[in-house]
C-alpha cells in the first residue's frame, strides 16, 4: 500500500512559498524538470499551488528563453556550487544550463486534468508565450546545424548526472585544480553520488560556460562535453507535441508550422541513433561523432517521446521484458548486464519512479499494456520495500538512495501509482 497521505505531506513541508525543494538540504533550491512533476503532484490535491509552481519557476526564464536547471531564490549553504559559481546574470540567480523540457506536457496533462476550467485556462493563456520561448531557445540555441537532434553540454543539463552514458565523453574534459567542498557529501552516502572526478570535471564545464557567456556558437564548436543526450530529445519532442495541441486549443496557430517543421527534422534524425544490436536507441557523443553504447533507462525513453516505429517498439519491449527480470526491482537505470552497473549508486543502476512513469507511458501508447502495468507494479514495490518516498531505489534491494522525504516520488505517487 502507498500512503498518500505521506506523499501530500512531503509537498507541503517541501514549499518554500511557491517552489517546492527537490528533498530539503541536499537540494535546497527549485529545481526545472523536478518542478514539472512536483507540479503534477500539486495538482492532484491544490490546483492553485500547482500553477504557482509554473509560474515561479518561469519567473526564472531568461530573455533569450532559457529556462535554468536551478534557480537559486534564496542563499543556503547546504548546496555546493551556488550562483556565485556559475556567474549567470540573470533576474533570479541560476544556473546557465537547462534541463529535459518536461513543462509543456506537464502544463498539458494540468489542463487536462482541471477539465479546461476557466482558471486553467488562464494560466495557460499566460504561460503559452514563456512555453514558446523555451522550445524554440532549445531547437534554436542547441541545434544550429538544424540536425534534429538537440546538444547537451553539461551532464547537470541531462539529469542523468553520472549516467555511465557520460563517461567516455566527460573523460576527455579537465579537471579543475582548485579546492572545493561538496556538500551533497554532508547529505547522503559517498557511494551512492557521483566521485569526486566527476565533480572536478562538472565544475570544469560551469567555469567553461562562465568563460564563453554560455554563447550558443562558442558551445556548440569547443564545448569539450557535447552529447545528443536522448532523455532531452525524447522529452522535448513529447512536449512540443503537447505545445502544438495547446497552440491549436489558444489560437495561437501562427507558432505551428515551424513547431512542426522542428517535430518532423526529430522524427528523421532518431532514426541515426537507433542500434538494431541493440535493440535501442542510444546517445551520441558530439565530439568523436560515435554512438555512445550503453544501455540506460535513456535509450528507452524515445517511447515516451512516441519517436520509434512500430518495429523499433516491439523490439524495446521485448528489451524490456528482459530489462526487468534482470534486477529485483526495476527498471534499473543502467541495464544491469553492463559492467559500469552500480545498483545503488545515483544514476548508475537505482530505479528512478519519474522515469518508469515515462517509460510505462510510452509503452502504454504502443499498445504493451500489461509491461506498462509491470512498470507501474515495480514502482510501488520500491517505495513499500524502503518505506517512503526516496530520491532513487536500490535496484537490487529496494532500498532507499540519496535524499529522503523527496518531492518528485511523491508527486509520481500522486498523479500516477494513485489511480487504476
Ligand atoms: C546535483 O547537484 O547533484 C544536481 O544533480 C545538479 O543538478
């Protein structure tokens, strides 16, 4: 059984008066692709809280349309770097890298859900232009070669941090030299967040974008980490798809060609990343020009993104099918037969709830209801063998990883496991 009333209470002792912290000390600020679900969450139970969510973290935007991965509303020292180490100059303090666009969809399923009542409305009425911008600052800023296939140049930016996807590609970039204290080390376990190699280089690459004023054209020639990153496509193309139907539903019809044009260039570029050995898709590294051939969670998500063909489909459930049977609680975020699989260790193997919602999602929509169903079963067995609403669950064990108390199980436990 999973406790809802639990999962309500981590939202509201979460807030922080219109953005609601990923888990509190580890994650003390508001975070882009975690507020997006959080909002969904929100909306199960306090519609009105739901939409301040959105717009505080659009307040965040830049003019140019990014939308930060952290905004960073208040100091605290539990977090390590802060503004001052990224250097944005922007309204609200952040960060200079965005993260998988998950907020037109969220917006979308919101509507939805409130049956298209005259406060939703407005608030996407008001919110449509900001949602715009975001999509065509990302097709715009992270694909000048128009390829169809987004860049990436920060493993922060694919909230797959230390994704054994990133490891041949953050090889080749520099260590910083100077001295440093973490702080998530103060928060959970060293062995289950990423090394400290990681971290010399996730810092080489903010101080990288301070130096080139995270210029598009300076990112995209000599960024030293550039990756098509397929969590960001996948998510990107599901949501553009979901800001076409609302452009349609707020007479905003004029933004719909070139949205479609962005959608159609997407659809023809996957199929270069799709791997018949495989039998997935997988990211490329930018940089060598070569597939990146590792099997995560990643790889799966064009389903949710509705980017493979029928064929592709079928042979990614049946990937699937033995993707869950290879650990005792699923989906692992790394396939479990890799060498570079750690089942507790942040996105090196733990089962992400937010990602099984996204792959059981788009299993649903091919039409494999009983693996989509699977998924599901598999998420609620995580947070009844850990008792709670953690960041990520030991894939080997159930047990609960990195931060307790966390805001986005909870809201993947309202909007999602809750029904049926
Ligand atoms: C962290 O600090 O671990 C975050 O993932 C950065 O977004």
């Amino acid at each position: 059984m999973i406790d809802l009333d639990a999962a309500r209470a981590i939202l509201r002792s979460n807030d922080l008066g219109g953005y609601t912290v990923p888990t509190r000390g580890l994650y003390p600020f508001q975070w882009n692709w975690d507020s997006a679900i959080i909002a969904l969450g929100w909306h199960c139970f306090d519609e009105g809280r739901a939409w301040h969510e959105a717009r505080t973290m659009f307040d965040g935007q830049w003019d140019n349309g990014l939308l930060p991965h952290i905004l960073f509303h208040s100091d605290s020292d539990s977090y390590f770097p802060g503004s001052e180490v990224w250097g944005a100059n922007s309204r609200i303090p952040s960060s200079t890298v965005s993260q998988p666009p998950v907020w037109a969809l969220a917006i979308a399923m919101m509507l939805d859900r409130s049956k298209a009542s005259a406060a939703a409305r407005a608030e996407v009425e008001a919110l449509l232009p900001k949602l715009l911008a975001h999509h065509r600052w990302w097709y715009r800023d992270r694909d000048l070669g128009k390829s169809g296939l987004v860049e990436t140049y920060h493993p922060w930016e694919s909230g797959m941090d230390n994704s054994p996807a990133w490891d041949a590609p953050l090889a080749r970039v520099p260590r910083v030299e100077w001295e440093y204290q973490r702080r998530d080390l103060g928060h959970v376990d060293e062995c289950q967040r990423p090394s400290h190699g990681e971290y010399d280089r996730y810092l080489y690459l903010i101080e990288f974008l301070k130096h080139n004023h995270a210029d598009p054209r300076r990112m995209s020639t000599s960024s030293p980490f550039r990756v098509v990153d397929l969590t960001i496509v996948s998510i990107l193309h599901r949501a553009t798809r979901e800001l076409v139907s609302l452009c349609q539903q707020f007479g905003l019809d004029s933004a719909i060609p070139d949205l479609e044009v962005q959608l159609a260039r997407t659809r023809a570029a996957m199929s270069g990343c799709w791997s018949e050995d495989h039998r997935c898709f997988l990211n490329r590294d930018k940089v060598s020009g070569t597939p990146l051939a590792e099997r995560t969670t990643a790889s799966l998500l064009p389903l949710f993104g509705l980017l493979a063909s029928e064929r592709q489909a079928s042979q990614m459930a049946s990937l699937i099918e033995e993707w869950l049977a290879a650990s005792r609680f699923s989906l692992a975020s790394t396939h479990p037969e890799s060498p570079r699989y750690e089942p507790t260790c942040y996105w090196r193997g733990p089962v992400w709830l937010h990602i099984n919602w996204m792959i059981a999602d788009g299993l649903t929509a091919y039409g494999y209801d009983d693996l989509a169903r699977e998924v599901r079963a598999q998420s609620i067995k995580c947070i009844e063998a850990a008792g709670g609403y953690f960041e990520y669950y030991g894939s080997e064990t159930g047990e609960g990883c990195g931060g307790g108390e966390f805001s986005w199980t909870a809201a993947v436990a309202l909007f999602w496991l809750a029904g049926e």
